[in-house]
C-alpha cells in the first residue's frame, strides 16, 4: 500500500510509517515533527512564529501538495492537522480527498467530537475539562485561555468538524477516550489501534532486585501542565519526596528532544504521566518499554476495551479522590520490593497491546476493510 501520513502527534505517525516501511509498503509522513519533540519526517512542514514564517509554511505546504497525491491512505493527524486555520485546512483536506484514495482520520487529540464527550455529563467520570461534576483545574487556568480552547465551541470550528466527518472513510483511535466518542457517530468505521511503541529501539532494562531509592521521573511542557495534571503530580511528588527524602529521588526535565527525554527517563524506576486520562499514552508506553513503572491512567474501561484481564501494571490515579495521587506514591515508596516484578510486567504489556507491528497491522486491517 501507498500511505501518507499527514500532519503527526507525540511521534505516533513516525513510527507507524517506519512499520509500515519494514512490511514492504510505501509510507511517507509530512509534519513538523511533532513541534519540540522534532520527530522524523520525510516531508517538512515546520512552522516559524511571525508573517515571514507563515508565508514560508504556505510556500512550503503548496510546494509539498503535488507529493501528496495518488495514495491509497492518506491518514490526517487530528482535526487541526496541519498548522493552519480551518477554513484553510478544509480546502487542503478537499485537495487530499479529490486527489487520493481513501482519507481516514486519526483521532489522537481534542476534537469537537473529544470535547462534547467530556462535557456530556456521562461518557468520562473525569476528563481534561471537568472532574466529577466540577470544571477541572485547566477550565480555570491561563492555559486554557492562552489556548483559546472555547474555539471548540465556536460555530467556524464546528463547522469544519462537520466538514471533517463528511469527508472522511473512517477513524482510527490511539486511545481510548478518543474511541468512545466516535463509536455512535461512525459506528463500525472507527477503530482502536493504539498507540505504537517501537520496542526494538527502547531496549527492556530489567530491574533484578529491590532498589535503595526509588527514582520518580517526570517530564513537564510548559504549556500542556495543567491540562496533563503534571502540576499536581509534582506536587504529591514533592510532598512524597519531603516525607522520604532517604529513600527516593526525583528527576523533572522540561520540553527537551525526544531522544534526549528517552536517554534522561532511562534511569528510573517510575515515570509520572498524566492524571486526567483513562489510559496511558505515548509519554508513559515508551517509559513501560523500557520497564519502567507509570503513574498514568489505568482504568478497568480501558483495560477491558484491550481484553486485559491479568496483567494490569499501571499506577492508576484518579483525580476524582482526595489524596489519590500522595496515596499511591507513597504505596510505591514503601512497597519498592515490587519494583522488579511491576517493570517485568510493564515491558510485557506493552509488547502484547503497543508494539508497533501489532498496532500497525491494526491500522492495516482497518484499511483493507474499507477498502471492500
């Protein structure tokens, strides 16, 4: 098959396409590199802040056009996949769909669809935008404001998303709180793949017996800290730390490369990833890889949704409960002779759920299927 990824998130599109590419198929991704993480691509669409910088994107974008045609899979990256407005977006999706063979969505980030479902009242018990029946932390924060995420609401938005729906052949969902939302819309032209981890480049590092020090790592982006719940998670992290200070130690970086985050992360024990999730995602996979322990989402929805029913190694916290998240740090610290066989089970699970020839041949099952 001939496959063009546009746009990319957290690396997911990368690494399918280098899947794909071991299999024998064409796969060819055109991005910016997942922003700061600068992710492979064979197609740069990077973006420059400032007028120069936009009317280069365009010259590049419009000089990449012709490249992206004549595939029979073009999978778009989100609603917003490509670094532009929508009314502009909308008329590079009409180009993609005259032009290829098929056009499959990834549901991999917000969306209208994702937003309604959190505000639904019934679909998430927690979400990044409402806790229980409360608005959550970020609905307060500058980041919220900051990111303009009342555009969602906005009639232009909902408009391309309608757009959007119309125009593509089906989705795929990497999670599963991107799943369910699309289930009564699509019905069975949505599917759950996964996130991809590429096991062989994250070799396992087993931890052969119980640790003097229990290492916590977390990573932080500046402008995802609320939304991610990581303010929150430094924070227990740093009461855990201030109540054992003999017996742990912590690690936080702050929007560094993705190679660089996957070296630092090395050296731990357990990663922080994210609080507001059912599930966990890239960030906390690749960690899990290299037998690393994550404090993440790990609900029973999720777990059942993959058909896991023995091997549950995720530290799951839930916002909803007071004192969660000191509560299962603190489990951690005390229980460290479990360290070992919580790593051996986390690399395990991901390589029976996320490696990347097992999540890929999900997504080229999705395709065969709807192409008849």
């Amino acid at each position: 098959m001939r496959v063009l990824f546009a746009g990319d998130g957290s690396n997911m599109h990368n690494c399918l396409a280098g899947e794909l590419r071991k299999r024998g198929h064409e796969a060819v991704v055109a991005s910016d590199g997942s922003r700061w993480m600068n992710a492979g691509r064979d197609i740069d669409l990077s973006r420059r802040p400032g007028t120069v910088g936009t009317v280069r994107y365009v010259a590049d974008l419009l000089r990449a056009l012709p490249r992206m045609r004549g595939y029979d899979v073009v999978q778009l990256a989100g609603l917003i996949f490509l670094r532009l407005r929508p009314e502009r977006l909308r008329w590079v999706l009409g180009y993609l769909k005259r032009h290829n063979r098929h056009v499959v969505y990834s549901a991999m980030g917000t969306d209208v669809v994702y937003y309604d479902a959190c505000h639904d009242g019934h679909t998430f018990r927690y979400s990044d935008y409402r806790v229980g029946s409360e608005p959550s932390p970020y609905v307060h924060s500058e980041e919220y404001r900051a990111q303009q995420q009342d555009n969602w609401q906005a009639p232009f938005m909902r408009a391309y998303s309608d757009y959007m729906l119309s125009s593509i052949d089906g989705a795929v969902a990497c999670l599963y709180e991107y799943y369910v939302p699309y289930v009564p819309i699509l019905g069975d032209r949505v599917a759950y793949a996964g996130i991809p981890v590429d096991t062989d480049a994250l070799p396992f590092r087993p931890l052969d017996k119980e640790p003097e020090q229990v290492k916590f790592f977390i990573g932080i982006q500046p402008d995802r800290t609320v939304i991610k719940g990581t303010d929150r998670l430094l924070e227990a992290l740093r009461r855990v730390h201030d109540r054992y200070p003999t017996q742990c130690r912590m690690e936080v970086v702050e929007s560094v490369p993705l190679d660089e985050y996957t070296r630092r992360m090395r050296d731990s024990h357990v990663i922080l990833d994210q609080l507001y999730s059912y599930t966990p995602a890239t960030n906390a996979l690749m960690a899990m890889a290299q037998g690393l322990v994550a404090v993440s989402g790990g609900e029973p929805e999720y777990y059942d949704l993959i058909g896991e029913r023995d091997n549950r190694p995720i530290v799951n916290v839930d916002p909803t409960v007071e004192g969660d998240i000191d509560a299962r740090l603190e489990w951690l610290v005390r229980n460290k002779a479990q360290l070992p066989a919580l790593c051996r089970a986390s690399r395990a699970f991901v390589e029976k759920h996320n490696a990347a020839p097992i999540v890929a041949q999900r997504y080229v099952d999705f395709w065969e299927k709807i192409s008849g």
